[in-house]
C-alpha cells in the first residue's frame, strides 16, 4: 500500500448498512420451492455467503449477488440480483414465506407462486430491525446530529405539510428516505436533499431550526427521469450557482445530473450503471471527477465535464455492481495523491492510488468484510 504521511482511518459501516446481519442468518442454507399442486414446477435454492443459487425446474441454475440497496425498508426481504437471469429478487429474511421477484431494474416487484421451505429444519430467526443507513431515526429541520447532543425535541415547519421530513414518531421512520445528502450553501447554512417517494427530488436549505424547500430542476423533465425514490444521491455546489447540482443512478441504470438550471442530462453515456448504484463525485479545478463501479463490476473514473471516462480496474466481477467507493486526496512528495478505498466480491479492502492521473492497484489492506460494504476513509493528525 502507498505510504501515507499521517495516520489512515477506515470506518466499515456493516451492521448498521444492513449487510452485516446477512451471513449468519443465511448462510449455507438449502430450500425447496414449491408451487402448491403443481410438483413440475419445483426449485431448489442454495445460500452461499453472499450468493443466492436457483436450480429451477429445467434445470438451469441462476446465481443472485447479494444487493444491500434492494432491501426492504422493513428488513423482511434482502435483495439479490443475477445478470445472466435479467432479474432482482427479494429473498425472506427468515427462509421462509415466498420470495418478490422484480425486473432488471428492481422494479415493478411481484409475489411468486413458489412457497419456500427448508430442506433441514432451522431456527427461527428474528427479523433484524431496520437500521436507517444515515442519521438517527428520525428527520428533523435541525442540523446532522443536533437533536442527539443537545437532547432537543423534533422540530416541525408546518409549511412543509405532511411530508417525509416533517411527520413525527413511526411514520417518519417508515418514510425515511434511504439515502440522504447534503452539501454546504456557503458559511451559515447546508443543502440538504433526497428522492421522495414519487422520484421527486426534495431541496432544502437552512441550519438549525430555519430551513426552507428549494427549486432544482423542472418538475416535468424529473418525472420523465426515472429517478428512484431512497437512491444513492449526491449534492455539489459548483462556483456560481444559487443552489447544487444532484447527482444519482435512474431505474435504466445511466447517471443523471439534474443542474441547477433545472436541465437534467445523463452523463457519464458510455457506462451502464445497475439501478441504485453508489458512487463519488469530487469537484476539481477543472471540473468533475467520478468513480463508481459499473453493472459489470468494473471500477470507473470519471470526467463528467469532457465526458473522457476511465477504466481504473477493467476485470468483470471484481466488485458488486454498484459497490460504495470511499476517495481520499492527500499530500504527497510531487503534488497530490488520490486514494480510492472498497471492498471487492472477496471481502477484501482494497485501494487504488494516483499520482498524475495513472491509477496503480489494487493493494490488499484487511479482509473479512461484506462484499460492496460501505466505507469511509480519513486522515488524522
């Protein structure tokens, strides 16, 4: 691994991102699906780690990849997803039940027939709970973390009516947004936003207990966009704009950017993206630099002003499509270093670094995790 001049810290978000619990409440497990009177239409399925295997009733066999981001919001169902099948499924948490079945874009989720059944007794399980991948349980107008130091109740503005962000106790936990983002709007206030349940994309600016909604992009030319309510979204302020540009993944699996200009454009046209993909974008002097895995498991850079994009790693299968990419720029002896920190299909931590623009790697630097875990990487002192 490339030396670094202060001390590296890397946080892996696994239990509370909903991947941690998976492993020991599947793992190497066999079930038999069955449609009731209809024995010719039998499967058989295999859990294997962070694979889902189905042998259906011709035989021909389907392995799933474990996806975090297709997960129910109650937990009752984790998400898997096979290229070679065209198709998501939802898989119960507690083997038991039947499985949702979704498209190629994890939508449009429908009941199987197919009722599941272990082949070897095993024990109920719970269900894990729900965990709300960023913040506390609840949405306040307050700023990240105000209410849990200064021990202060919810704050409603009644002007934003009966939405996610301003309903109180179990309803504003069932309508959390799963990914929520923010950006800073100058010294005294954030951006903070998120895709609402009808893939709307929700602004808001303030600080403390002030915040007000935002207009970004055009409500007709949105609806239009495919977006996907709870995905991976993320806010850049650029040099000369009143409010951000939103980055995020639609149900077709190309990146958008909905300016602030309310134009939206995909970007980033020559990379096939899976629906609800992670990424990082970092503002540069000359414009913006992305990365991101593709639906193919490769790991991309991207220049999202030229449109000159960059395969950093080009083996098929390395990574989850769509895994978490954590960046790091540091001083270096000739200039800056950028560092790039995931976990690959192995379980594997693994950075790339970049001096000059030539990415070398990947190096190992600790095992055992979840693959496509999220992380984040910093310096101390």
């Amino acid at each position: 691994m490339a030396h670094f001049p202060r001390r590296l810290t890397c946080f892996m978000f696994t239990a509370l991102m909903g991947v941690g619990f998976f492993a020991p409440s599947l793992a190497q497990e066999q079930y038999v699906l069955q449609v009731p009177g209809r024995a010719d239409l039998t499967s058989t399925a295999t859990v294997r780690g962070q694979q889902l295997a189905i042998t259906d009733s011709a035989n021909q066999t389907f392995v799933y990849e474990r996806v975090p981001n297709l997960d129910t919001a109650d937990g009752r169902y984790l998400g898997f997803y096979s290229r070679a099948a065209g198709q998501a499924l939802r898989w119960p948490a507690n083997g038991a039940g039947s499985m949702l079945i979704g498209d190629a874009n994890g939508q449009n989720w429908r009941q199987s027939r197919q009722q599941i059944r272990a082949q070897q007794p095993v024990p109920q399980r719970p269900l894990p709970q729900p965990v709300p991948p960023q913040g506390p349980n609840t949405i306040t107008t307050r700023r990240p973390n105000y209410d849990r130091r200064m021990n202060n109740p919810p704050f409603d503005n009644p002007q934003l009516g009966n939405q996610g962000a301003n309903v109180r106790g179990q309803q504003r936990r069932q309508q959390l947004p799963m990914q929520v983002a923010y950006t800073r709007a100058g010294d005294q206030a954030l951006d903070v936003g998120y895709i609402g349940p009808k893939g709307d994309l929700q602004l808001y600016r303030g600080w403390r207990d002030k915040w007000q909604p935002q207009q970004i992009g055009n409500a007709q030319a949105l609806q239009s966009a495919g977006l996907i309510p709870g995905a991976p979204l993320q806010l850049v302020s650029r040099q000369g704009q009143n409010v951000p540009s939103a980055f995020t993944v639609n149900s077709n699996g190309r990146l958008m950017e909905i300016g602030s200009n309310g134009r939206v454009r995909q970007v980033a046209n020559d990379v096939q993206f899976a629906p609800r993909s992670h990424f990082r974008i970092e503002p540069t002097n000359n414009g913006l630099n992305g990365f991101a895995v593709d639906a193919q498991g490769r790991l991309w850079n991207l220049d999202l002003v030229s449109g000159r994009n960059q395969l950093i790693d080009q083996n098929v299968d390395r990574f989850t499509p769509g895994s978490p990419v954590s960046f790091l720029s540091q001083p270096a002896a000739r200039g800056l270093q950028d560092d790039l920190f995931l976990v690959d299909r192995t379980g594997q931590l693994v950075n790339y670094s970049s001096r000059g623009g030539r990415w070398i790697g990947p190096t190992s630097v600790a095992s055992g995790f979840p693959a496509g875990a999220p992380i984040a990487a910093t310096l101390q002192q």
